[in-house]
C-alpha cells in the first residue's frame, strides 16, 4: 500500500480507448518509475477518468487499478465531456502537482519531466505547445491556429497552443479552477484570475494509430462561444453591472436624446412626430437600455448567491475504484 507523500497525480481523461489504454499505461508507467528514483518519500498517482465510454475501456482501467496501487479508476454514469473529466481529476489527486494529457497516445509522456522542471522553475501553470503537430491541417491545425490567436489576444494570456492537453498545475492552482462547460482549453486563461504564473514548453506529438478522434471544425464556433464566456470572467466576474449597465447606460442616453429632439421638434415647431421611425427608435433604445440595467442588477445578485451557496460538482462519480 502507499505510504509515501504523492508528489505528482497524472490526470487522463478516457473516451472510448480501449486500445490505447495498456500502451498509455506502460509508458506513463515506465517514466514515472524512473522519476519516482530520484525523489525522497514521494510518490504519484494515475487518474483515469472514464468519461462514460461505450467500449471496453472501463473494464481495462478497473483491472489496471486492481493490481497498481498507483493506478485510480474513476467511472462516469454517463459522458461528461473533457472539462468534466479533468475537474473529476482535479477533485480526486492527491498530488502537490497535476499532470493532464489525453488518453489517445498523442501526448507524449516522455515529457512529463520537462513539464516538472518547468513547474519547479517557480510557475504554477505549464502548458504544452505541439509545436510540430500531427493532424490533418484543414480540419484540425489551421482552425486551431486561428483560435489560440483569437484566445491570446481576448484573454491577455499569450500561448501557442490552447488545446493540448498536456499540461502541468500546481495543485492549489488546478483545484481553484471553474471547470465547467467545456473550459478545458481555457484553464491557463483561468489560472490568471488567481494570479497563476504561466509557461509554455514545446513538447511532442504524436499521429493518432489507433480510434478515432472526438474532436472536428464543429468544435471552432463552441470554442468562440466559450471565449466570450471566458472573456466575461475575466474581466466582469466580479461586476456584472459593469458591462451590462455600460451598455444599458449608452442605449439609455441614446433614447433619452431622441426622445429629447423629439419633444422640442413638436413644442418649438409644432411638427407631427407619431408617424416618424426615429420615435420607435428613441423608445427601443430608451426601454433597451433599462432592460440591460436590469439584468446587470439580477446577475449582481446571482454572482451574490453563487458565492454564497454550496457549489456542485458538474459530474455525477458512478464509482471510485483503487487497489487497497
């Protein structure tokens, strides 16, 4: 049984990789091993997490943890998606440090080293930039290439590569994080918000040999939806009001002034005004702009009762299973 301290928790979100599994395990395995030997009373820790796979994944990471006492097996009820995954992960290790990669043998665990160096250079996230990747172009490198531009310049957080997964977090780091939705790729942005120190390392990637890949181009227009979400948390978090009652402000006073010239056009000048369009607009803009206030005093209030309320888990564990 373990009995030392674990220095690192290896997080692998699992869908459907039967295959792959036994390869991954070996290999994550042999460099932990190795690692393990230079480290005084530490330990570590594999966390697969089954995201609800149809194939015979589960049944391979329940035998794998029966005889590792290294090894956790986590088992979702149904399929979460990856954020779920990895906040499952996050929950459950036990390490001062926590690796995450993906569980189709295209991270490279050989690098895992470089990601601890990193980390022990005094940064609290490193993320892994495939620098060389291996994937089709159209459908998977080009869109990606045009969301990590989109995502450094929103957020303010400068990486190559949002969507690799292999990345490494100081423990009180990845356990404060928000992992909802599908904010996986966003962490390191999320990481700011708790004033985490970020890095960038290449690291290596590997052509898909076995499976299929979970991800498409359907995937850019989610990931442009979650980047004005991410944006919002980054800078209005806190205040809600603030954006909302900045906008309704503007469409207030918009309204107000035609509303204004109106009113002189027919007091002055004695002109009709019932029939002119700017009418409709002075009233839409007036009453559009009282409706944001309003909803940036309900959101006020919401982010007042999310503080204050019990957060749940955006999961359900079906079990936990670990050699004893």
């Amino acid at each position: 049984m373990r009995k030392d301290k674990i220095y690192v928790s290896i997080v692998v979100p699992i869908y459907n990789e039967e295959e792959n599994l036994p390869i991954l395990y070996e290999k994550i395995k042999t460099v932990m091993e190795e690692l393990k030997r230079h480290w005084h009373d530490k330990d570590y820790e594999i966390i697969f997490v089954n995201d609800g796979s149809i194939d015979k994944s589960w049944e391979i990471i329940k035998n794998l943890a029966e005889k590792d006492y290294h090894m956790v097996g986590v088992n979702f009820r149904r399929n979460f998606g990856q954020t779920a995954a990895m906040a499952a992960g996050f929950d459950i290790a036990r390490g001062e440090i926590i690796i995450t990669m993906d569980g189709d043998l295209q991270n490279d665990p050989e690098d895992i080293p470089r990601l601890l160096e990193k980390i022990n250079e005094g940064y609290d996230v490193v993320s892994g930039w495939r620098k060389d990747r291996k994937d089709a172009f159209l459908t998977r490198t080009l869109p990606s290439k045009i969301a990590n531009w989109l995502i450094s310049k929103v957020t303010k957080v400068y990486l190559h590569d949002y969507g690799c997964s292999l990345k490494a977090y100081k423990s009180e780091v990845a356990k404060s994080l928000d992992s909802y939705g599908e904010m996986h790729r966003f962490l390191p942005a999320l990481a700011k918000l708790v004033g985490a120190k970020i890095a960038e390392i290449p690291v290596k990637h590997h052509p898909r040999i076995y499976g299929k890949s979970k991800y498409g181009i359907s995937r850019t227009f989610k990931v442009i939806l979650d980047l004005i979400w991410v944006k919002f948390l980054l800078d209005y978090r806190n205040k809600p009001l603030r954006v909302f009652g900045g906008f309704g402000m503007l469409f207030s006073v918009l309204g107000i002034l035609i509303l204004l010239y109106l009113a002189c056009v027919k007091i002055c000048f004695g002109l009709p005004i019932g029939h002119r369009p700017l009418l409709i607009f002075g009233v839409l803009f007036f009453l559009t702009g009282i409706q944001l206030i309003s909803t940036g005093l309900i959101a006020e209030l919401i982010i007042r009762t999310y503080y204050e309320s019990q957060g749940k888990k955006p999961y359900v564990i079906k079990e936990v299973i670990q050699h004893q």
